[in-house]
C-alpha cells in the first residue's frame, strides 16, 4: 500500500505531520500497510465486515421499515494515541467528571453553586432534564454519573476539545472491543511488538463498579442490564455487556415492584435485584412517575430507588448535565468545586439566552453552528457555513422564540486521518472524533479504558460521524510509549 | 432464569428442529415423485395433499394456492415468508428468539444460526436451489446438525440446556406423529388390504427421513415391514427420533428443571409427561393398530400440545401486569 500521495490539506492530520512525514507512533502501522499490496488489503477488509456481520455485531436502522440490521462500517487503519498525549486526556477527563459529579449532587442538595451566583438558577431550574422531584434525595455514594462518554475532538493544530459529555446512556463500547477483536484477527502479526494497550477489561471493571454501588453493601448483588428491548438500536450492546459480565438483560416487563423491592419474573419465581444498569432514559424508566404511556419501563422502580433498595448506573436527572447549556459552564464547576483550572479546553459556546451572545449568534448565523440544548446524535442542529437560506431562517425565528433551547458554537475543523476509501482505492483524509469510556466510583477511583471509540465520517468533506448518517469507525490504539 | 428467556429458548430450538423436519419431508418426497410411473395431476395431488396436511397449515396453504403440487408446496414450506412455519419463517423466527437470549447461547451456536439466516436470505440460497433441492434441503439439515452438535459441545448442563432440549423434543415427536400420519391409511385394522411396490418405496421414504433407514435395518434385517416401520418409528427405546425416545428425553428435561424424582411429579407438565412416557412404555404397536393408527396419533398430539402448555404455564407464563393498575398503586405509595 502506498500512501505518498496521501493530502492532509490544512488540516490536523493523525498519522502526517505533513505530506510524506509520518507522526513516530504511526510508523509501525505504516511498515506494515507499506508490506501490503492492495488485494491483500482489500481481503482483510472484507475478512473483518463478513466478521461483523457472522457475529451479528450490528445495529437497527428505524427509518427503514424492514428493520434491517447494518454493520457498523469499520475502517481498517486504526487510530494512534501516544501514551503522553493518553496521560493528558486521562488527567483532564478524570477532572471533569469530578467535577460533573459534584455538581448534580449540589444541584439536588443544597445548590450552593446557584446560590453563590456562579450558574444562574434559572438555567438549571428550566433545564428539560433537570429532575426537581428528585431535590433532596441521596443516591449510593453520592455518584450520578457512573458510566460517562464524553465526545473529544480535535481542532486545526491538534488541539482536543471537549464536545460534549454524555451522562446519561452512553453507547458505542461494544464497538470498542468487537473492533479491537476484529483488529487482531486482521493483523495478528502485528499486535505483540506494537505496544498497544489492551482494552479488554473493560466488562471486568463496569462489574466492579456496579456491584460497588450495591444496597447495603451487599457481598454477592444481583445486577441486571435493563434494556428497551431487541428492537432497540444498541440492543447488541445491552446484550454484549449482560454476556461480557456474566449477568441477565432484562427488559421492563420482566420486572415488578413489590414493596419497594425490585424483582425478576424467573422460572423459579420472583428473585431480587440489587443494581440495574440502566440503558433506558429517565423519561421511560417508571411511567408512575415519567412518562405514564412508556410501555418499557417498571412502574414503581423510582419508589424502589428512593427507599435505597435498588441502586441506578446511571442515577436518574444526570441529562440535565448534558444539557448544553450546562456544558457552557462546565469550566466554572471545575474552578467552584475543586479550585483547579480546567485541563481540556472545550469548545467556545455562546448561549442564545444571554442578550449580548444572542445578538453576536443572530448576526452569524450563516457562520455558526446552532445546537438545541437536549438533542443528541447530529439533530437539531444548524451547520450556518453548510446551510440553505430558509434553514437559517428556521432557525432564527426557533432562537427568538426559545433561546433558552439554543446555543451556539463556532464551526470548529476537526482532524483528520487516513481512511480507507473503496471508490478510489486509496486512503484519503476523512474527519474523525473519540468517545472515551468513564467509570466512576468516586474522586478516587475513576477507570478510563485505554482506547475508546473513535468515529469517522466516512463521506469526503462530512462532519458528520454518527453511525444513522454515514459515520465508521476505528480501532483505538493506546500505546505503552510514544513511538 | 428468566421466565422470558425459557420460553425464548424453547422456542429456539423448536423452530430449528421444526425447520429440519420440515426439510427431510420435503427431500424425502420430491425424491419419492422420481420413483413413480405415470404422474398425472391426481396422482400428483394425491401425494402432495397428506403432506400439507401433515403440517396442519392445509387452510392456509389453500387460500395461497390452488392446487398441492410440487412447485406450489415446496413453495409454501420453504420459501413463503407470510407462513412462519415455513423453512425461512422458522429460521427466522429462531434467529429471533435468539437474539433475545444471545447472552444465554455460545457465540457459536448463535454464529450458526446466524449464518444459516445470512444464507437463506442471500442468492447464495437460490443458487444452490438451483442446482438442486436435495442440496438446498441437505444444507438447512447440515445447519441444524450443526446446531445441535454445537448445543452438546458448548452448553453448561444447566436451565438453558434443559429448556432448549425440551423445545427440541418436544418439536420432534409432534413432526414424528405427523410424518407417520401421512401413511396411516395403510395400517388400518387389516394391513393386508393395501401394499405393493409403491407402497414399500413410501415407507423406506419415511424411515429415510427420519434418518432411520440404517437403524431399522440393524433391527429387522432386511424386511420393510409397515407395522414394524411403525412400531420402530413409535416405540424404539434407543433410536434418538422415535416417539418414545423424544417423550422419555423431554420428560427427563422437565424433571432437571425442577429437580424433581423421575419416579414423582411436581407439576402438571411432568405429570402429562410421565403419563405419556408410561403408555408407550406399556404398549405395543398391535394396541396402536387396534386403536386406528391415525386416531392413536391424533391424541398423542393433543398430548404433546397438552404438555407444552402446561410447561408454558409453569415456567413461562407470568401473569400480565395491569398497567394502569400497577401505575396507580405504585402512585398511591410515593
């Protein structure tokens, strides 16, 4: 394979510092594409989507009304991260999870960050995910957020910023290891003197981490996976974790409430459950509380909660953490609650609710991307620089009637790294990003998996990684060293 | 484990051994058409009609089709999506069940199922039909010889193991009534009335598709003898297809589950269990014939619904919550 004439074109590019000059931690990679010639290539690529596929590691496309399962395209060359560069990212993302900790705790304790004037009331007091009933109430160990996947990118000089945190349901971690797997049956030769990291502990330490927050310290908990069920998008996931960790999946209706007990429905009766790791929202876990016509939920599961019967990964009201309103302040939690300047930068935000921002984001938008403070996935989302004219409009009169469902951010030119590109037969540079994977157990005890997924946005010039709109991904590769 | 999941697994392997079935029936038969002499469109129909009706879906097939002939019924059982009993209906709903219970299985014997689903829905599928309904048919068996080899190589003796073997056993006696029912008209009170050439060729047919062609002949020599195929085909002790063998080993799942004694019951299931075991066990092929072959063959099956549906209620069905109700309640403490 050769890859001289690969452009990084003003972009951060991964692998090349420059055109021709390959970046010293990918340069084993490099030896080993150099030794290929393309059928060999092309082989192990489709070796590993016939993988994939066999495995059944895919996800549900809704709006195709077959229900058709897709793999999830997978990108050959895997993305490098020198062990430094690791120990940075590790130190400022252990620091903000901290930190997002301490405030949901605050916020539904005492709320000394809104009564010392540091985050208005109103924008937490407003936020759609803010969960008011549950102000007062303790959760085991105080934690909120268990399980977090905060969105990394990188800008123009290779600087990694802070996209967004997810702290309700992250997914995407069954990728991490199917890819790492896949990554090893096409390159077997090439792991034992690469110095990669291996990441697949990962379901050893979520385990540990659920049975942590087990009621009254139980020795032997039960923990269960809650799913939506088989038709939902991660389902594989649900699935892949319950299996990793040697535990049920369970969907709501093979729960039940019975004095603020939860119970599985088994073939032997009705049995306790101590932990679930939740992959339902909040706003479908109880319908006697949320959303009464959720049919996936367990009525009576919140009144389990609150008893301390049952414990959540992740607690419930953690979404108003995401929402990216708070993400603006999330700087200024880090100073207020742990005294510390933030390590990762995030990216610049201006909030529509603010006059003087609303006047600056009104102005530009052909020049800005506007967000909804409580989307996910790539919608509700304006990209100015790419957008037609009535789209703008859209959004300006949205803004104007809400600006507190609105931010705004300036377009930010994420790396790029060589992708394998089918039509062309050759790697171009294609946008990437990274999702990290969080366990928390408390400020001292906080495992990072050393990897994380990395997507793609496999369409020349797209921004846009997620899997429902073209998106890959990589393998992620932690080193030892930095070369 | 969770009731759900029982019954998932049970209808795993049911489906899978309902779609091997469903394949030997039809191998067996379109081979069968090559033997006879003078095919017109009444002795075609006169073939295809028993076997639709064997699987129970004649309505169905009917309101699909005009007329059983070999197009029209390997259709129906094979490739038909609308009848979910069909080969691709049964796969699919077996891939189904199993993802619901993919942390249960092996990776490998989801694999195969999932592989054998690839297969069905890709042209790969409709080339090797092309080449020959024998290969295609060999195939899905090969997939379902393989799951099974895979479920006693891969799987713990536990619940999942005892609830995937009871839907296998249970799925394979209900299929051995009714293959044999196809012929049940020969075996009336007086068997001597019926037979000949063609009549010899249906009954090696059927002990080949029960693959015990081998089997029977290491037991009656070289003699095909209808009330003997009869009696191998119902009451073997050993031959893992027979009736018998099937009721015993389900009867042994049931009694794992609950840990109960061979010799007692503990529910309902193993109770109509242990009494269908008891009457093959205490009967001959003579009381079969005496009875009416078919009419004898009918109850067994109602039995067999009968003990699937008392399983269901004792392991898998869990009263419906009433929502509303439960909502309100749960409401009334907070």
């Amino acid at each position: 394979m050769d890859l001289s004439a690969y452009q990084t074109d003003n972009f951060f590019d991964e692998m090349f510092s420059a055109p021709g000059v390959v970046r010293p931690h990918y340069q084993k990679v490099m030896e080993r594409l150099q030794s290929l010639n393309l059928k060999e290539f092309e082989q192990k690529q489709q070796a590993v989507d016939l993988l994939f596929l066999r495995a059944g590691v895919t996800f549900t496309v809704y709006s195709d009304d077959q229900g058709t399962e897709r793999i999830f395209p997978f990108d050959l060359m895997p993305r490098i991260i020198p062990h430094d560069e690791w120990a940075f990212l590790e130190r400022g993302l252990k620091q903000r999870i901290v930190a997002l900790n301490c405030f949901l705790h605050d916020i539904y304790h005492e709320q000394k960050i809104l009564k010392d004037g540091v985050i208005p009331p109103s924008y937490v007091l407003s936020a759609k995910h803010f969960r008011r009933e549950f102000v007062g109430s303790d959760v085991p160990k105080d934690i909120y957020i268990h399980i977090c996947g905060s969105d990394l990118i990188r800008d123009k000089d290779g600087r990694y910023l802070v996209l967004e945190d997810n702290g309700r349901c992250p997914s995407g971690v069954s990728y991490v290891l199917e890819n790492r797997q896949a990554m090893r049956r096409a390159f077997p030769n090439l792991f034992p003197n690469a110095g990669v990291r291996a990441v697949e502990n990962y379901a050893d330490r979520l385990l540990k981490m659920l049975r942590n927050i087990a009621p009254r310290g139980q020795d032997n908990p039960t923990v269960c996976v809650l799913t939506p069920g088989v038709y939902n998008s991660a389902y594989f996931e649900h699935c892949f974790l319950a299996r990793q960790m040697g535990v049920e999946i369970v969907e709501g209706r093979d729960l039940l409430v019975r004095d603020f007990k939860v119970y599985m429905r088994t073939t032997k009766g009705l049995q306790q459950v101590d932990v679930l790791y939740r992959r339902i929202d909040d706003d479908y876990i109880d319908p006697s509380v949320f959303r009464p016509d959720s049919m996936l939920g367990v009525p009576g599961l919140v009144n389990a909660v609150r008893a301390g019967n049952v414990a959540l990964a992740n607690s419930i009201g953690t979404g108003v953490a995401d929402d990216k309103v708070m993400y603006y302040f999330v700087p200024k939690m880090i100073k207020y609650y742990l005294g510390e300047e933030p390590i990762l930068d995030q990216v610049e935000t201006y909030l529509a609710s603010e006059e003087k921002d609303r006047k600056h984001i009104l102005a530009n938008l052909d020049k800005l991307v506007v967000k909804s403070a409580n989307e996910a996935g790539g919608y509700g989302m304006l990209m100015g620089p790419w957008a037609e004219k009535d789209e703008i409009e859209r959004f300006r009169v949205a803004i104007e009637k809400n600006p507190r469902n609105f931010i705004a951010q300036s377009p930010i030119s994420l790396s790029r790294h060589p992708t394998w590109t089918p039509e062309t037969e050759q790697f171009e540079g294609r946008h990437i990003d990274f999702r990290p994977y969080i366990l928390y157990s408390g400020p001292d005890d906080i495992s990072i998996v050393p990897g994380g997924l990395t997507r793609v946005a496999l369409n020349r010039g797209s921004l846009v990684v997620n899997s429902s709109q073209g998106g890959g991904s990589k393998d992620t590769w932690v080193l030892y060293g930095n070369d | 484990m969770l009731s759900r999941v029982a019954d998932s697994l049970y209808w795993l392997a049911r489906y899978i051994e309902r779609a091997d079935n469903l394949a030997r029936l039809m191998e067996v038969n379109l081979q069968l058409l090559l033997d006879f002499q003078d095919l017109d469109d009444i002795k075609l129909r006169e073939h295809w009609d028993p076997v639709i009706r064997s699987t129970g879906d004649e309505e169905k097939f009917y309101e699909l089709y005009e007329e059983a002939n070999s197009q029209t019924v390997t259709d129906f059982l094979t490739f038909n999506k609308s009848n979910p009993n069909s080969v691709i209906g049964c796969i699919s709903g077996a891939r189904e069940n199993a993802r619901m219970v993919r942390d249960q299985i092996s990776s490998e014997l989801w694999e195969t199922l999932n592989n054998c689903y690839l297969f069905l829905k890709s042209n790969d599928a409709q080339n090797v039909w092309d080449s020959g309904a024998y290969e295609f048919y060999d195939r899905i068996k090969d997939y379902s010889l393989r799951f099974q080899g895979l479920t006693a190589a891969t799987l713990p003796r536990d619940e999942c193991y005892d609830f995937l073997q009871f839907g296998r056993y249970i799925e394979r006696a209900d299929k051995a009534t009714r293959m044999l029912d196809i012929k049940y008209h020969i075996l009336l009170p007086s068997p001597q009335d019926v037979g000949g050439a063609e009549d010899a060729a249906q009954w090696i047919a059927l002990l080949r598709a029960a693959s015990a062609y081998d089997a029977y002949h290491a037991q009656y020599l070289a003699n095909i003898d209808p009330v003997h195929v009869a009696e191998f085909l119902i009451f073997s002790e050993n031959f893992p297809r027979s009736i018998r063998y099937c009721v015993q080993e389900l009867n042994a799942r049931l009694h794992n589950v609950s840990g109960c004694p061979l010799s007692k019951y503990s529910n309902d299931a193993e109770k109509l269990a242990g009494k269908l075991l008891s009457d093959l066990t205490f009967s001959n092929v003579q009381d079969v014939i005496n009875y009416g072959m078919h009419e004898w063959l009918d109850n067994c099956q109602e039995r067999l619904n009968e003990i699937g549906g008392a399983t269901y209620q004792a392991y898998m069905f869990q009263k419906p919550v009433d929502l509303a109700e439960e909502i309100q309640q749960q409401q009334q403490q907070q």
